[in-house]
C-alpha cells in the first residue's frame, strides 16, 4: 500500500493513493499545530476509521496554552474503552474536567452504580449525571437515573428509569423539577413507562 504524507508548517495528514486517512505504527494520520509551535491535534486513523488501541485516544486536541480540551477512544470507528474508563471527555481551559462519557462498542454503558455521562461547570461544581446500561437509561434501588443541578448547588430535575422507561413505585414522583431557590416546580408520576395520576 503506498502512503503519501501531506504537510504545510501548521498540519500534517498521512493519506492513501486513494485519499484515505491512514498511518500504522501507533502514529498519529492527521496533526495540526497552533502557529506558537504547540500542538493543537492528533487523529488517528487506519483505512479512514479512528482507531487506536492500548487504550489510548484515537482523536485529541489541546489549548493553545498545552492544556488537553478533548480525547475520544475509538476502535474500528466505534467509541470504546474498557476498564470503566471514559471514551470520551473534555477539559475547559483551566484544567477543570467538563464533562465525560462511557461506551462500550458505541453505546453508553457503565455499571457498578456509576453515571455513564456527566458534566461540571468551571468550578468543579457537578452539573449532570446520566446513567446508561446497553445505551439504555437505566438505574435501580430507586434512584435517578438522569440527575442535574444548578451552578449554586441546588438539584434542577430529576428523572427515575428503568429499562429506558420511566418508572417510580411508592407513590413518588419519577420526573420532578426544581427552582434556584430550592422550591418544587413540578412533578410526574409514572410507572412502566405509563403516566400515573397521583
């Protein structure tokens, strides 16, 4: 297979005589720098897919200040990481993690009780949790399945799923939502998936 390396003094990308993105050896196909000399990004390809494994990310991306903003792991082109380790997640500008996802063969997974997405605000502060099994929302022992809060700290909403259906026994609320200040703003009770009249 011939492999044709194109570069300008901001990017490189590694190509097929057939225009596709491709480079072995566990080395970037595709790189862009910032006019400062730091590194804005890295892909890696193999026949025009993201893939890289060993459990490093396929695709990453930094700051102009050197500070990573994103990794993505892929494998054949599907997000995937194993290990309950993140597939995918960003960092803002100050260091501060915003927000990381979980897949396993492209679908948001992950067990134990933990959030397969979640996110903060700039000052570490949690702004969402999302709790996936198979891609499907789901958590059990009658706790919130999609969670979320305000940057003061206070809880926004609320949903409950099992199965990817909402679903609350006991007479409480499986959707409920909040204001800033603290005060009920609404509330729905289903079952199953079936809305329930209290």
């Amino acid at each position: 297979m011939i492999i044709l390396q194109f570069k300008t003094t901001t990017r490189s990308s590694w190509k097929t005589a057939t225009n596709k993105s491709h480079r072995l050896n566990g080395k970037p196909a595709k790189q862009r720098w910032y006019t400062n000399g730091q590194k804005s990004c890295e892909e890696y390809y193999e026949n025009n897919q993201y893939h890289r494994l060993n459990g490093k990310p396929a695709y990453q991306t930094w700051y102009e200040n050197g500070q990573k903003s994103y990794e993505e792991y892929y494998e054949n082109n599907q997000y995937h990481r194993l290990n309950s380790k993140p597939a995918y997640q960003s960092w803002y500008a100050n260091g501060q993690k915003s927000y990381e996802e979980y897949y396993e063969n492209n679908r948001l997974h992950r067990l134990h009780g933990k959030p397969a997405y979640q996110t903060w605000y700039t000052n570490g502060q949690k702004c969402s949790e999302q709790y996936y099994e198979n891609n499907q929302y789901h958590r059990l022992n009658s706790k919130p399945a999609y969670q979320s809060w305000y940057a003061n700290g206070q809880k926004s909403y609320e949903e409950y799923y099992e199965n990817n259906r909402l679903h609350r026994l006991h007479g409480k609320p499986a959707y409920q939502t909040w204001y800033t200040n603290g005060q009920k703003c609404s509330e729905q009770y289903y079952e199953h998936g079936k809305w329930k009249i209290k």
